[in-house]
C-alpha cells in the first residue's frame, strides 16, 4: 500500500468539487475513528457535532446517499450514531453483511453459525479470564477480542491463543485486525462489497469513502477513477487523499454539503 501523505492539499480541493457536481454522489463512511474519536468503552462512541451536523445535510440534498459502513452489528451500529426512525442515512453493519435502509426493515441473511458462534466466544472469554483490561465482543456472525486496555504482551499471548483456537475449530472463518482489536466472523463480506452493493442499490456515478483502519482498505482500494478515497490519521494505505483527524474530516464534509447545496 502507499503512502498518501505527501500528495499536496489540492488534490483533495478538486476531488471535493468532483464530489459536488455528481450526478448521484455516495458518501459512505467508517465510524469509529472516522466520524466518532476512538474511545475506550465502544459503546460511549458517538459523531462528531460537526460530523452529524454535515451528514444530516448532505442526506437532504438531492441525488445525494450517505452511508455508515461499519464492522459493528447493525444494532451498536444503530445505537452509536443515534439513529432515528425518520433517518436518511443507511446503514451497513458487521462489514457489509447486515444493512438498513431509510424507510424500510433491517436487511440481513439468516445466521448459520450461531452454535459455533457461542461455542468459541465462550472459548475465548475463558482464555482471556486472567488477562485485565481484555473483553471478547459476541457479534451477530462472529466475535471480536478488545485489548485497547490490555498489557500489550498479555494481549498477544491471549490473541495467538484465540488464533489457534479459531483455526482448530473454523478454519474458514474470515479473521481481521485493526487498532486493539483480533475479529474472527463466519461471513467474508467485506466493505468493498457493501460500498458496491450501495452504489449499485442508488446508481451513484461518483462514491466518497473515508475510513481509519486496517478494515477500510478493502473499500478503499475498491474504488474507481472517479471515486474519493480518503484515509483519516496515520498509517499505510491506498487512498489517494487524507486528513489528520475526524475533526478536519468533519470540516471537509461540511464544505461538501454548503458546496453541493448550492451548486
């Protein structure tokens, strides 16, 4: 992956005002990290003011999507940023294999692994037992172990355990990492496949993506010529633009909004 940090302001200046004159323009966005600063209790995350405040207009204008597409489950994802019943905004949990669309009902296959699913999330939480600070998520089609608080030796003796765990009894599982976090699910859809199957759902010619972590690279590097990729922080990746922070992301969103208001 490169490095797009050196890539003058500019650029992102002129994809911005591409974004502004789409035909149907896609904002699809990361939360955590990327709308909402990283927290220590995930559940206590919520979007910036200006965030919200940017996303709420863009989803008013015409020809004009906004997304969240997250690894949380549908639920947390619903919960953390404040959902209301009249929302404009989509919804895309557990990377892409749960969604809810403005107006309508959650749109989610069956779960065909729950059994399994306890199973190694109970194996999990025992091997963590004596690890402080260490928590395992059960998540819809999978569960996810949390060392933001952990030692950060104790949390990688307790995340080469759950490995072998995981691969002894599901191999096929889809394992992730991102920041302090090890994510193991039984569905391998990606954010690459949520942000395209969005784009399809609304015909949108030009998609905006934004993400933080390590999970954001898949849609990232899914994106077309046309499209905006724009990495939030540090770190390695294939995006062509970036910003330091979900506070100057926020910024750059408001300026998308006043722009195509009032093209």
């Amino acid at each position: 992956m490169s490095d797009a940090s050196s890539r003058p302001t500019e650029d992102l200046a002129t994809a911005v005002a591409r974004g502004t004159d789409a035909r149907h323009l896609l904002v699809a966005l990361d939360f955590d990290g990327t709308l909402a600063p990283l927290v220590d209790e995930p559940m206590s995350a919520r979007m910036l003011p200006a965030a919200r405040d940017a996303l709420t207009r863009l989803a008013s204008l015409p020809d004009t999507t906004v997304a969240l597409v997250s690894g949380r489950t549908l639920a947390h994802l619903a919960e953390i940023s404040e959902r209301e019943p009249d929302s404009r905004i989509h919804l895309a949990g557990s990377h892409g294999a749960e969604f809810w669309h403005p107006g309508g009902a959650d749109d989610a296959d069956a779960d065909d692994a729950g059994t399994l699913r306890d199973s190694l999330a109970d194996g999990a939480e025992a091997i963590i037992a004596d690890t402080a600070g260490a928590w395992i998520e059960r998540k819809r089609f999978g569960f996810a172990l949390h060392t933001r608080l952990s030692d950060p030796q104790r949390a990688a003796d307790a995340a080469a355990r759950i490995d072998e765990l995981v691969r002894a009894e599901a191999p096929e599982w889809r394992r992730r990492t991102g920041q302090d976090i090890l994510e193991f699910a039984s569905r391998h859809e990606g954010k690459d496949a949520a942000v395209r199957r969005l784009r399809e759902l609304v015909d949108a010619d030009v998609v905006l993506f934004a993400g933080d972590d390590v999970t954001d690279e898949d849609a990232l590097a899914s994106l077309g010529a046309g499209d905006i990729g724009i990495r939030v922080g540090g770190g390695e990746s294939v995006a062509a633009y970036r910003v330091a922070d979900a506070a100057e992301l926020a910024a750059l969103l408001g300026r998308l909004a006043e722009a195509r208001a009032g093209r």
